[in-house]
C-alpha cells in the first residue's frame, strides 16, 4: 500500500512538472515582453532592461525555467541589492497588473472557488444519485422518460445561457432571490448564502444530468450481474439485495467520476464565477488571460494540474477500500 | 395445502412460463412434468433455447419479471405457485437452493465468500449471531473441501480459482441444509480435470446429505454419470423422459436419437459423426428469428 | 518424409503484467508461451488440447501472425514468416487463415455474408475471382450454406450457420492452412458435428491443413491426426491421436484423458445394437 501510493505521487509530480515546462513553454514562446507591459507609460530602454534584470528575463529559457521551478519549492530573489524582493517558499511570481504575489491572489481566493465547488457538488450527487435509481427502478415507465429527456435538454444547455435564463426568471421575473450583493459571511449570513444559490444551481444542472445517466446505466447493469440473481435465489430480502448486492457494485464507479469532477473544479469554475461576478479562482484566470498577466496564468494552470493530481490519488486511494479486487492486486 | 398423494420431493405439472413477444405470446417453457423423489438426481438435457434453465429458475419462481408462470410447482406437498412473494423467499435459498453455471459472476465481488455465505444463512435462520453464522460458513466451506476453511473464509471470490469458486457456491447453496439442490450447467464453465472433481463432489453430497438433484446440462456425458432419471427437453417441451439407462439404451424419441448420435466420443473409433441430414426437422439449426429466446 | 507446411520452433511469448511497470520501471513479465515447438504437415491436422490458461490459444495466434513472438520462428514452407513486415504479411494471410470460437463476435453484424466473405480478397487488393456474387454463392455452398441468403446480415443466423460464414470467410482466399481457434466450441452438440464433418470434408476435398484448438478432447479425437497436449505453457506429449489417446505418455495427459466424462460403453453398445436391429427389421 505505501508503496502503491508512493508510486503514485511520484508519478503525479512527474506529470506536474511537464505542465510546468509545457505552459512556461508556450508562454514564454507566444506572449510580447513582459517588461515591456510591466514598465507602462513612461518607459525608457534603460528600465526596461532593468526590469529584465530582476525578472531574469535576460537568462536563457532553462534557466529561467529551473529558477521558477526552484522557486516553487525553495523561494526565490528578485533583483538585487536594496531593490532585491524575497518571494517566499511557493513562490509563483508576481502580476504584472497589481504586483501581489501570485501565491497570495491563489489562497485568498481558493476559498471562494471552494464554497461554489461544495455547493454544486452536494446538489449535483444529491439530484444524479436520485434521478438515475429512480430511473432505473422505473425503467421503461413514463417517469424514466421524463427524466431521461430532462437530462439530454439540461446537459444541451450552455452554462453562460443558463446562468442568464436564471438570472432573469429567479430574481428579475419571481423575484424569489434577491439582488446578489456582495457580503461577508459574518455580516449577513443569509444574503451570503443566496448570492451562492444560482451559481451552485448553473453548474450542479449540467453534473447532475451526467450523474442520473452514469447512475441509471450502472444499476440497470447491475442489477442484470448473476450475482443478483444469486442473491434473490439465496432468499433475501429485497430491500438487503438492493442495498449490499446492487448499490454498492453500482455506485463505485460514480465515485471515480466524482473525485475527478470535484478536483476539476475546485480550481475554479471560469464561466459560472465570470457570469456571477464572484470573485473566486475561475474569475481570476478569466481576468488574467484577458490582459496576458503571465504569473497569473501560470499560476493557475498550475493549481489545476495540482488538484487534478491529486484528486487522482485520492480517487485511487479510495478505490482501494472499496473494491478488494484492486485492494488485493496492488 | 397438505401433500395429495404421494411424497414426492418435487412435483411440477404442466409448468408453462410465456413472454409476451411483440409477435405474440412465446412459450419459454411448456406444459412440462417433472417428478423427483427425496434424495433422487434427474437430469434435465437440452441444447441452447431447449428452455432447461428457465425451467430451473421457474421452479424457485425466479423467472423475469415480463414472464408468466402458469401450472404447478409442489415441493413436499407445498404448492410454490401462486405463494405470496415472502413465503416464497423463505423457501427459496433453505428448502431449494441452486448452483448457477458461472460461478466468478454469480459472486459478488465486493464481499468476501464468508459474508455472502453467511447472509444466505442468516436469512433463514432469524436471531442467529453474526459468530454462529460464521461458524456455519466455515464448515460449509470445509465440507466441501477448501483446505484452511477459517482463513479462506475471509477471501474475495476472485482470490479463489474456478473450481473453488464453484465449491463456495455449492457450499453456500448446502449452508441452510436443503432438501434440494438445483444445480444448472454447474460444470460447464470449469475445465475438465475440475468439473470431474465438481462432479465427485455433488456426489458425494447427495450420498451423505440425502439431499435432492436436479441438474441442467447440456452435457450427455455429465447427466449419465450422475443422475438417475433423465428429461430431454427441447424449443421448450419435453420430448422424452426416463430412467438413465433406457434413455442412454433405447431412445424412443428422434431427437434424443439424433442427440446421442452427435454426441462425440473420446473412447470412439474415428467416423462420420452421424449429423442429423438437411432438411429433417429434427435438430433447428435453419435461420432463426434475431431475438431469440429468452436468456 | 515431407517437407512440414507450418513449422514453429522455440516459440516464446511473454506479457507484461498489468501494474507492475512504472515510470521508468519495466513490467514485470508472465510468460504464456514457454518454449513451443511444432510443425504439421500438408494435409494432416495438428490439435493443440489443453486446459484455460495453457497458452494453447496464444500459441495459435503466435503461429497465424495475429501476435508477435518474444522469441522462436515460424515458418511456412521452409520460409521464416517471423519478421515479416506489414506489406509482406498480406501474402502470409493468404496461405493462413483461423477461424474463432465466437462466430457472432468474429463477423461484423452491419455487413452482409457477401460483403463479409469477399472483404479478405478486397483486403488484399485482389479481384475477386467471376464477380462478387457468384463468388460467394460458391463459397457458400461449399460450406453448406444455401447460396440465397448471400445478402442476409450475420443476425439472421444460428450459431451453426454464422460459424460456417467464418470458415467461408476463411476460405475466401484460398489458403492452406486454417487456424482452428476453439471453432466448434461454443456450439451445440448437433450443430458442432456438423461443424465437424463439414471440416473434415473439406480437408479431403481440399487438402486443407489444419491447426485446431480445442479444450475438448472428445472433439479432437474426432478430427486431429497428431495431438499435443499443452499445459502452463509447455508441450508435455505430442504424437499421433491414437497413440495419445490410447495409450498416454505424460501423467498430465492420463489425468486429463481420465477426467472427460463419458458414456457407458456397454450402454452405447446396447444402443448401437438396439438402432441397427430396429433399422434392419423395419416395422
């Protein structure tokens, strides 16, 4: 077993640090001079070189690409002497528009991406868990089309159209939420709280169709495994068989899925947080790419690759207890 | 309720499970008899579609939900049709129990063997500690020969072979003590040096225990080694029924006839396999409806 | 002494186990085929029998060329067919053929048996010999099939007949030798002896020579000439069916003969005896 997962954390690095090169790659091949955007309007050739100086962008690619990787683990310096900056350990730069560190924008936002990933996900297992078994125990029966077709319309939708549409209905027409506005938990729980209610809806409607689908297939094939067939000839109780020989057979795999879906998100929902205006990691890589604030992206892509990582060993990790035919092969 | 006349282990009469087909009603198993004694072994013969194992699930009132079942299933005096879904349930596993074809798929693969052994036996024995239980399982597992049965028992099907895998169905199934084992192609998945050792071990079940058997093949070989009275059963009807011997001697039915002259034989001078000829509408073997029948 | 058609010497195979490998780490290795050689004749039939697991059938398909060997050579007519590239492999699959156990699984569902049996050639970029059609009804009745329903789908077949479309199909290119791989297994027992006879007859016509596989004994004494019997990966007996069957060298083979099941004799005697006096004495 530790050897299993050490196997794979070294692996999970090895894939980090390709991300790594393959995005300082393609940014360092396509975007214009950072220095020429960091030093702004009254600029001379004299700052410019300069800024190159402190950035390290007078050095040769590889160096470039050592010195920030190096950097993520160890901290680096930029510049030297009185205007030297010491960028602590998970050092991922700076912005070229506000100058905080990149590390920093990343945590105080994670959070906010966190809480919209929480939400969706709960409403998304809760809805596709439900959906799918009653599809499936249903199966061929008016409720099992009704909710099949749901599913196709509600995963045909775009995010940004269905944000809109919600918008529009939820708080323009019905007037049921009001007005998101930004606040504090501690200062007004409530409003808090509905600001999240549509985001959490846009982005668990799409999940959730997929999670009824994955759902309905998996118990509806399982329920046809002999060794349900078994259980009934052996004189259970349905409700035992439904729980120990079909459920859990059936429901392993969504586990999977989820782990990747959740990981995938918690670094932020791009569309959904742009839409809502929330100011969560998903928005920050909009904000950045738009203005080709390099760090940022980085910085981002990064997280990602990071929490996709890792939510993989984790998912691989709880594959093991569940299914002992992994358990004992590993 | 009581036994009618005599006391028999199993008395069906006219048996007859019906699928409603777009085209019409289709008949996975007709107006079949079926007699069996306590303690006897009946074959029951058949090639794909001949409907044996919709038969073996009838019985034990298994059958799909879209079928019908119609006629009489009495296990010692007591009619199974017709009985309300929870009196049936405690029949099926304690009184009949059964041994399916696959074994690795008919485990589940999430619980070791000692679990699943154990639920069996629980659901029929209501107040019964999880240790009791326990101790049920690991002298099912021993009876059936699984050397180191307190440590196996808590093993996952896959961590087993074929043949063992098949002697933890049999030692499920033999865990409430039944009166009657249905066992369908229970060696058709093993290799043969297993399947021999499979064998043996039914036999040597039905010697000790008393219990009944019914086993499904489609394996002439297999039913004459060890059942007693024989049903040859084919497109859901019985064709021919006897005593081993006579059907293996005199075959009264053409296509039992013709059965046994395709059988190959390993012990056999080498010559034409004796087919049955083209256009004699004895062996189906001409272009049938996509659907089939019923698995 | 003739020439041998199909020659396989030292032939090895071996597969990664899944999980084993690492980054930089080779996989561990299980070996399937553990040092197999054989050679068969024109004309005559080699089974290979043995249990799940033997390597009878990577051995099979280690000799058509549908694996690569780890080590070992097979040669077809003195030529060495190991290397054979992509290009030069095409004239090898015209010489060998297989057919497979699953005849339904083995035949593409969305094509006819006109289509199917004809796509060999068209593989090959060869024409096909007086047109698609009448092609194919010959093929068909050589296998038994009635030439009319050429241009029915695999579907609208029994097993038996499905099973015949993949020897035809086989055929089609008019090789000499065919690959056997499990192909009457999954057949009923009155559908496989037709299956039988149908290959024995085309052995005599054609001078077909074959490789069969098979985990029945019962069947291969029925159509084998020489028989070897496989077990973990090795050849442990190889020689003539009869002397194999009736008086077996290696222990494994004995135990394996002693555990098919069988019918009584004196009862097929008595049965035998009972049909010729009902079929002479006709009533």
């Amino acid at each position: 077993m530790p050897r299993f997962l050490l196997s794979r954390v070294t692996s999970g690095l090895g894939v980090l640090l390709l991300v790594c090169l393959f995005t300082y790659l393609v940014f360092f091949a396509l975007s214009p001079d950072p220095a020429v955007q960091i030093c702004g309007k009254n600029c001379t050739p004299e700052l410019i070189d300069q800024i190159r100086g402190n950035l390290g962008l007078d050095q040769p690619f590889w160096t470039q690409f050592v010195q920030f990787v190096v950097g993520i683990f160890a901290g680096r310096t930029y510049g030297e002497g009185v205007s030297a900056v010491d960028c602590a350990a998970p050092c991922l730069g700076y912005s070229f528009q506000s100058s905080q560190a990149v590390w920093d924008m990343i945590v105080q936002r994670l959070p906010v991406s966190a809480t919209v990933a929480v939400g969706a996900a709960v409403l998304w297992l809760l809805a596709g868990l439900a959906g799918g078994l009653l599809s499936a125990v249903k199966e061929g029966t008016f409720a099992d089309r009704f909710i099949t077709g749901l599913t196709l319309t509600s995963m045909s939708i775009p995010n940004y159209v269905l944000a809109l549409v919600l918008q529009y209905v939820l708080v323009v027409k019905l007037q049921w939420l009001p007005f998101p506005q930004a606040v504090p938990f501690a200062d007004d729980p409530v409003q808090w709280f509905l600001n999240f209610v549509m985001p959490w809806m846009v982005l668990a409607i799409g999940y959730a169709a997929a999670y009824t689908r994955l759902t309905r297939a998996n118990v509806l094939d399982v329920l046809r495994e002999n060794y349900v067939r078994t259980a009934f000839a052996k004189g259970l109780p349905p409700s035992l068989v439904w729980r120990r020989h079909a459920l859990r057979p059936a429901l392993t795999p969504v586990v999977t899925i989820f782990g990747m879906d959740f990981a995938g998100l918690l670094g932020g929902a791009l569309i959904t947080e742009t839409v809502f205006g929330i100011n969560g990691v998903g928005k920050m890589a909009a904000d950045s790419i738009a203005r080709n604030d390099q760090p940022v992206i980085m910085g981002v892509t990064l997280l990602a690759g990071f929490l996709v990582v890792v939510g993989n060993i984790v998912v691989d990790v709880v594959y093991t207890t569940i299914d002992p035919r992994v358990r004992v092969n590993a | 309720m009581t036994a009618t006349t005599s006391d028999a282990l199993l008395e069906v009469r006219d048996l007859t499970v019906t699928f409603q087909t777009p085209r019409g009603p289709l008949d996975a198993v007709r107006s079949l008899d079926l007699d069996l004694e306590p303690g006897g072994a009946l074959g029951i013969v058949g090639e794909s579609g001949s409907g044996k194992s919709m038969t073996s699930l009838a019985i034990m009132g298994l059958q799909p939900r879209a079928a019908r079942r119609t006629g009489s299933v009495r296990l010692l005096g007591r009619e199974l049709v017709g009985m309300s879904e929870p009196d049936l349930r405690r029949v099926r596993g304690d009184r009949v129990a059964m041994v399916f074809q696959d074994p690795l798929s008919s485990l589940n693969p999430y619980y070791t063997v000692g679990l699943q052994i154990e639920e069996a036996y629980r659901a029929h024995r209501p107040g019964v500690t999880r240790r009791e239980a326990r101790r049920v399982a690991v002298e099912a597992l021993e009876r059936v020969h699984i050397r180191d049965a307190a440590r196996r028992v808590n093993h996952y099907p896959h961590q087993f072979s074929g043949g063992m895998r098949q002697r933890v169905m049999i030692a499920m199934a033999l865990s409430t003590e039944p009166e009657l084992l249905i066992a369908d192609e229970p060696t058709t998945a093993l290799d043969v040096t297993v399947q021999a050792q499979i064998l043996d071990l039914l036999q040597e079940i039905r010697r000790e225990t008393g219990t009944g058997l019914v086993l499904i093949t489609h394996d002439l070989a297999v039913v004459s080694e060890i059942t007693d009275h024989i049903v040859v059963m084919k497109d859901g009807v019985c064709v021919e029924r006897g005593p081993v011997e006579r059907i293996f001697t005199r075959p009264q039915h053409p296509y039992t006839r013709a059965l046994l002259d395709a059988v190959p034989r390993i012990d056999d001078e080498i010559g034409e396999l004796r087919a049955v000829t083209p256009g004699s509408a004895v062996v189906p073997d001409q272009v049938v409806p996509t659907n089939g029948g019923p698995a | 002494m003739s020439e041998p058609l199909l020659r396989a010497t030292n032939l090895v195979k071996e597969f990664p186990i899944m999980g084993t490998g690492g980054l930089l780490r080779r996989p561990a290795t299980f070996r399937a085929v553990d040092d197999v050689s054989f050679e068969i004749r024109a004309g005559e039939t080699l089974a290979l029998v043995g249990e799940s697991g033997s390597g009878k059938s990577t051995t099979a398909r280690l000799a058509a060329r549908l694996l690569d060997v780890t080590s070992g050579t097979v040669e077809l007519d003195g030529e060495d067919v190991t290397g054979l590239g992509r290009s030069e492999l095409r004239r090898f699959r015209s010489e060998v053929q297989v057919v497979f156990q699953d005849p339904f699984s083995s035949l593409n569902p969305r094509h006819t048996v006109e289509r199917i049996v004809t796509a060999p050639l068209t593989y090959q970029q060869r024409t096909v010999p007086g047109g698609a059609r009448a092609f194919t009804r010959s093929l068909m009745e050589r296998v038994g099939l009635d030439p009319d329903h050429s241009q029915k789908y695999p579907a609208q077949f029994s097993g038996g007949q499905a099973q015949r479309i993949g020897i035809a199909r086989a055929l089609a290119v008019g090789p000499r030798v065919v690959v056997c791989d499990e192909a009457v297994s999954a057949l009923d027992v009155s559908v496989q002896a037709q299956v039988i006879n149908l290959l024995r007859d085309l052995q005599r016509e054609e001078g077909l020579t074959y490789l069969f596989i098979a985990h029945d004994l019962a069947v291969v004494r029925q159509i084998a000439t020489r028989v070897a019997v496989m077990t973990q990966g090795q050849i442990v007996e190889e020689g003539d069916r009869d002397s194999v069957f009736g008086a077996p060298r290696h222990e494994y083979t004995r135990k394996l003969l002693d555990a098919v099941p069988r019918i009584r004799p004196e009862w097929e005697r008595q049965r035998r005896a009972n049909a010729a006096r009902s079929a002479g004495a006709p009533a």
